[in-house]
C-alpha cells in the first residue's frame, strides 16, 4: 500500500479536494483506495456526506490504544473501491493527549494501524489538519521511505497549495518541520510535488508570479496545477467526487492526470 499524506499547515488549500478527487481517480483507474480523515475539523468527512464515526471504533481511540477491535469498524465504504476512516469529535483531544505520559512512540501510532492494513489497499491517503504539530508528524512517518525492517510499499508527501505569497511562506515551514522530522526520528522522507489548486491567471500578477517561483523551486515537482472550477465547488455540495459528478470536465481530467502521474510514482 503507497501511502500518500496531503499536508500543508496552511489551511484553505484544498487539503481535503485534493484527498478525494485524487483518490476518487485512482479508483476510477481500478486502485483500492483507503482515504484517512485525520484532521479533527472533519472536511473529508464532511465533504463526503459519511456520519463521524461512534464510538468506540474511532480513529482517535485506536491511535491511543484504547479501542483494539477488528479494524473494519473503522472504515466506511465510500464506493467499492473507495473506503474511508472519517473523524469525530475525539479528534480534537487527541494531540494534546499523545503528548500524555503513558502515549509511547506517538509518531508511529498512525503508521502501525495502517501496517495493519497495508493488504487491503493499494493507496492510502492521509488528510492532514492544517498544524505541524503531532498529527501531521504522524501521516509524516506513515508516509516516510520503507526501512530494512519496514513492510509496507513507500510512500510520499503530497503539498496542496494556492498561488500566493503565503503559500511561500507556509512552504518554507513545512520543509523544517519534514527535515526536523528526518532528523529526531531518524526517517527519510520524499516529498512527491505541489498541487496548486483554484489557480486563475486571471487574477494578476501575483498568482502568475507565485506559480513560476513554484516551477523554479529546485528538486520539487508542479505535478498538478488545479484551476478554480465551478465542477469542484459543485462536487463538494454534492458530496461526490469531481470524476463522478462532472467527468467530462476539465477538473476531472486534471485529477485523472495527477493520479496517473502518482502510480507511476508508485510502479
């Protein structure tokens, strides 16, 4: 299973559109899809119209140990081939209480329930809340490059940004956090590229000149460049994907190409 985490600290990028219409494509393309709403916000959740989960099979009571049950509690089947682990309210106590006491090896909690896993799927991808805090290092870990003794297929550090100035800034951030995360815990990570979404040249020179800044930036891939569609602001109301409610659209062409482009990275 290539796990994928969708991160970037700065909220409103499109984290979570990203997560579904590219995991959507990939299932579309016949891949088994397992999407990871761990953000307590819910937005993946939401988006897809599925109930928070109850209690006790929740995320957050299995990342602290506190539910052990058969794992497929967890999961809602979205579509066949497209299953998701959605939140609920527990999500919002959950960073503070890894941090607690009896709470070992925090960053690896996420990356164990997914070893668990790791048959039933051939991607996972991993809505991260907009913070660098101990949620997002745990989708980092999830995602980080296959050890000696590690059993899953690899994974990546897929970056959701728009054309603006503080779309740099936020960048420049994460990369710390990643390289601080390498270098505590002794992991590699591989960052697969930037999806730049709601994209409107049209909108002057700041967009145009962020989005060249984003090609030029050395080592790291524009893999998709996402325009600011009304099929995606459509989809999201309608609690579908964008290749299920607009297919012959131009947004669901661009997600088909992204996911495309991310199991070639997985071959």
């Amino acid at each position: 299973m290539y796990r994928i985490s969708v991160t970037n600290q700065k909220g409103g990028v499109g984290k979570s559109a990203t997560t579904i219409n590219v995991g959507a494509a990939l299932a579309e393309e016949g891949q088994r899809v397992l999407l990871v709403d761990l953000d307590p916000q819910g937005h993946l959740t939401r988006a897809l119209g599925l109930p928070d989960a109850q209690e006790p099979a929740t995320l957050a009571g299995a990342l602290l140990g506190e539910w052990s049950g058969e794992l497929g509690e967890l999961i809602a089947i979205y579509r066949e081939r497209l299953h998701v682990i959605p939140t609920n309210a527990d999500m919002f106590l959950l960073e503070p209480r890894m941090y607690g006491a009896n709470v070992r090896a925090r960053e690896y909690r996420l990356a164990r329930l997914l070893d668990a896993l790791e048959d039933g799927y051939d991607f996972c991808l991993i809505d991260c809340p907009p913070s660098l805090a101990a949620l997002t290092d745990n989708a980092l870990v999830a995602t980080r490059r296959p050890g000696p003794t590690d059993q899953h297929a690899g994974g990546a550090v897929l970056i959701p940004v728009q054309a603006e100035d503080s779309s740099l800034d936020a960048l420049r951030l994460l990369f710390d956090q990643i390289r601080t995360v390498e270098e505590e815990l002794q992991v590699q990570l591989d960052v697969a590229g930037l999806v730049v979404n709601l994209y409107d040249g049209r909108r002057g020179r700041i967009a145009t000149s962020t989005l060249e800044a984003f090609h030029a930036m050395e080592g790291l891939d524009v893999l998709a460049v996402i325009g600011d569609r009304t099929a995606i602001r459509e989809s999201w109301r309608l609690h579908a994907p964008v290749v299920e409610h607009a297919p012959g659209s131009d947004a669901a062409g661009w997600y088909r190409e992204l996911a495309k482009t991310l199991i070639g990275a997985d071959a």
